[in-house]
C-alpha cells in the first residue's frame, strides 16, 4: 500500500495538451480563405473542369453534400476557440474528408495545403460518414 502510495504522489499530474505536444501555427484562417478563392469564390482560381477532376464531383453537389452534412452535425460549422480564434471552416473539414475519399489521400497529407491536422482529418472522416449515413441511408 506504501508503494502504490509513493507511485500515486510522484505521478506528474497533467492537464490540457498532451506533453510534449509541438503547436504549429497553421494559418488556418489564410489556408480556408485560399481554399475559397481557389474554388468557392464568385471568380475562382481554379474551373470548373480543374474542381471535377480535383474533387471527382462537380462542384453544386459537392456544395450540396456540405450543406447536408453541415446541417446534420455541427462539428462542421466554423467556430471560436477559447481565446476567440477562429477554429477550422467546415470547408476545410470536408475538402480534407473528400481529399482522401477521392484520391485516396492520407489523413497526414491534407495539412500541406487545408491545414488540418491528421487526428482532425480523422474525426471529420468519421463524423462526415455518419451523417452521410444518417441522412441517406433510407
């Protein structure tokens, strides 16, 4: 009982981030506002004929399978943070998802230009085909 006492009072109390967790600023507000001009804007960058063959869909019902989502679960609706920045859009989150359905995409890989990370990647993978379930499964 000693011991497990002695154990229990040099365990290191941790809370919050994980230790030894590297925070990267990503620029996410730069990268989702690149993503929109890129293919969401009035004037995109890209065409159509390029978000076809980016997206393997074309672009109204990739706007369409958001909304859906983004009405089914709010995880993909932008929010604040705790300190009041701007989290990831919903159109990050679902470009990610689409990244790696369409192309087959590693959840690592999307950070290059969407900036999210891969454990976001992967919670948005999940929730994205909840809701697709959800909704469409009938």
């Amino acid at each position: 009982m000693v011991h497990f006492l002695n154990q229990l009072n040099n365990k290191v109390i941790h809370y919050g981030s994980d230790t030894g967790h590297i925070i990267i600023n990503h620029d996410r507000e730069m990268a989702d506002r690149s993503l929109f001009n890129d293919y969401f804007s009035e004037n995109p960058r890209f065409n159509d004929s390029m978000f076809r063959h980016r997206f393997r869909m074309s672009q109204s019902l990739f706007s369409c399978i958001t909304n859906v989502v983004q009405g089914r679960d709010n995880y993909f609706m932008q929010r604040r943070d705790g300190i009041g920045r701007l989290g990831l859009s919903g159109l990050q989150k679902i470009t990610a998802v689409f990244r790696m359905l369409a192309d087959g995409m590693p959840a690592d890989a999307t950070d290059e230009y969407i900036k999210i990370g891969e454990p976001t990647t992967i919670e948005s993978l999940k929730r994205f085909c909840r809701a697709i379930v959800e909704v469409f499964a009938e």
